[in-house]
C-alpha cells in the first residue's frame, strides 16, 4: 500500500477535487503546473534561498535532555518555532508566493485560524509587492488579536467571517467565495494539507522541508537517518505531512498524530476528527469530517485556534484508516499543562497547537533506546494571552 498519493489525487479513498464549475479553471491550472513549475532549477534557487536567508532553515533538531530524562527516552525538537514568522506556515507561503508569480496571480487570499498561516502568507505578499487578503473568524480575531495586529502592519487586509462557528472552516469558506468571484487574477494560498487536489499534495511538498532536514540532522547527532517515532499535532496537518513526508513509506518509523479533544471526546465539545469523523466532502476534498447524521457540520471546538477544524486532510484521513499513523487525542487541559512543562524543563515556550503533541508523553511510554524526534510547530507568543488566562498567571 502506498502513502503517497496517485495520479488521480488521491491518498487510498480520500481526496480528489470536488469543485464549483466557476473554480475549475484555476485548480486545474494549477494541477497542470505545480509539479513543472516547483521541479524548475530557477525556482528551486529561489526557493532555497529564501528558505535560507529569510526564513532562517535549517530549524535546529534539538536534543531535548531534561524533557527526555523526566520521561525516560530521547526526545528531539524540531524546531520550526524559530522560524520567521514563528511557525512551519512560512515554509508553504514562500513555496506557494513564487508559484502564484510564475502563474501570473497578482492578488492573494488566504484563510487563517490561530493567525500563523495569516501572518506567514501577509510576509510574503510583502516580500513580493502583492496585494494580500486574508479571511479569518470573529472568533479567532479576538483570541489571537497580536496576529491580527502583525497582519495588519504587514499590509494585509483582515476580513472578518461572521457565520457559522466563526473560526478556521468558516474563513476557509469566505475564501473560496472570494475566488469563485475573483477567478482571473487571483491564488488562494492555503495554509494546510487540505483543499481541492492538488493543493495537499503541493503543501506537502513545500512542508517537506522539514522531515528532509530531520533525517539529516539525525543521522549527524545519532548516526542514523530514520527516528523510531515522528510526532506531530494534526488540525488540516501541514506541519504532520511536513514531519512524515520522506518517512511515509518507511514502516519501521511510526508516526503519532496528536489531535484536539477539547474538553473530552465524548463532551461535544471537540476537535477530533479521527474518532468523531466520518467520511464527507469539505472544502473540495473527500476526507473524514465530524457531521451530524444528516450530514451537517459539527462544529469543532478547541482552546487551540489552529486545531479546531472539523476536518483533517486526505494524507492523515488515508493515514488513519490504513493503520499507518496512530491518532491520539489531547484534552485542553492536558495541552496547556504539557506547554507549561516545557517552559519549566527547556525553556521553550510552545504554541498551544504544539503543546497538544508534548502532551503525548503522560499517555504513552517509549523505550529508553527510542528516538522520538517531534515537531514544534510554532512558538508561544500568540497565545500568551490564553496561558495567562489558564494558569491565572
């Protein structure tokens, strides 16, 4: 069974390019292209270079002594919290900034939950002189109000999605409205692995960077290039996908998602779609979804704004049913306390959607041989104002 996906795009049964005619042309333009354009060696200089320079990458893969002493085993950090911008999100803007240039689009849109994605695709529309559009909910806008702001002073425009829960899936759709409108001149840059074909597979391929970078990194610090577990917090999945990539197909390193449970699987109030979801259609991708029994969307829920999508992208809904990746599901409470735990044992402050990953190490037992390299997707800042709240600090 392969992990990757076909030529139909498609990961197993999920996936594919479930579309309004209106958007047909420019999905299909892309489709044609991604692969021509991103294998060219002029945007493969480009691309690395930006990488390099701008982004700061590599990120460190850092062996994390004391979090590894307290849980018995090695445990590294991929550190992609040190990228500018504070996120893995960068990686795919750059990526897909110079794709939209050599498509001819001179307008941006892009959706955005805890702000990271929104902030990333704001830098390079000023990087590059494009005119940026960025739709995020009511809700979001309030609770990650230092994003909003940095958005905002990198030129963007922040529109507001007022229906529906008010967070990620109702700015996605503002989006996708936006582009049925704006057909000609227009790319919609999205943030994570989800979306019509073959924008999770080309997201893959720009977060790829990442488990490239692991198993080099790896094989300097521990002689081998294939850690024993990758562990990455799932919403769409971009920063999974871009930990898993160049392991997909290796079945001697397993690979954990971390997804959000909110206040508990059962409570109603939650974000895990692997247990609560079933087969569906959103946002042009066939995928697992959280949906009442007529087939209406569930609202998600969780004090992560990253996390709180009712979907997860075709890769990990494929990488669920198959087997191939283990799903474990992370309570609010048991995130900020595993956030906090970092903070006392490293010095790292995390991103909450990243905290909900360390959480994993209460739940779970490696061995003391086992090498456990996990992504930290995104650093703190943005959510300083939750901790507060949390901890009453």
């Amino acid at each position: 069974m392969s992990y990757n996906i076909n030529k139909k795009g498609y990961y197993g049964k999920f996936g594919g390019a479930f579309i309004p005619e209106m958007l047909y042309p420019n999905v299909e333009e892309l489709r044609q292209n991604y692969i021509k354009v991103m294998a060219e060696p002029d945007f493969q200089r480009e691309f690395n270079l930006l990488l390099k320079d701008y982004v700061g990458r590599p990120s460190p893969l850092y062996f994390a002594k004391r979090l590894s002493d307290k849980y018995n085993t090695k445990i590294y950090l991929k550190r992609e919290d040190l990228n500018h911008t504070g996120a893995h999100k960068i990686n795919n803007t750059i990526g897909q900034i110079l794709m939209a240039k050599r498509l001819g689009k001179h307008r941006i849109i892009a959706e955005t939950g805890a702000g990271q994605h929104g902030v990333a695709t704001a830098t390079v529309c000023a990087l590059m002189g494009l005119e940026c559009i960025v739709y995020m909910g009511e809700i979001d806008i309030a609770r990650q109000a230092p994003n909003v702001a940095r958005m905002k002073m990198l030129g963007a425009t922040v529109v507001p999605a007022l229906s529906g829960s008010r967070t990620l899936k109702d700015a996605t759709n503002e989006a996708i409205r936006d582009w049925i409108n704006n057909p000609v001149d227009t790319h919609y840059i999205i943030g994570s692995v989800v979306g019509p074909h073959p924008y999770p597979d080309m997201v893959a391929r720009f977060q790829s960077v990442v488990s490239e970078e692991i198993q080099w990194q790896l094989k300097e610090q521990e002689g081998t290039s294939k850690p024993d577990y990758v562990v990455a917090c799932v919403g769409g999945g971009s920063n999974a996908a871009g930990a898993y990539y160049h392991f997909l197909e290796d079945t001697n390193v397993n690979l954990i998602a971390v997804e959000a449970a909110g206040l508990g699987v059962d409570s109603g109030e939650s974000a895990a779609t692997s247990v609560l979801g079933r087969e569906g259609i959103i946002h042009g991708s066939k995928t697992l979804l959280m949906q009442t029994k007529d087939g209406q969307i569930t609202e998600p829920y969780s004090i992560s704004a990253g996390l709180d999508y009712p979907g997860v992208g075709p890769m990990h809904a494929h990488l669920y049913t198959s087997g191939r990746a283990e799903f474990i599901s992370i309570t609010d409470d048991e995130a900020m306390a595993a956030g906090l735990k970092l903070c006392k044992l490293e010095g790292i402050i995390p991103a909450i959607e990243s905290s909900h990953a360390l959480a994993i190490f209460e739940k779970k037992t490696f061995n003391p041989n086992d090498i456990v390299v996990l992504s930290l997707s995104g650093r703190g800042d943005k959510d300083l104002e939750t901790y507060i709240n949390h901890f009453k600090l």
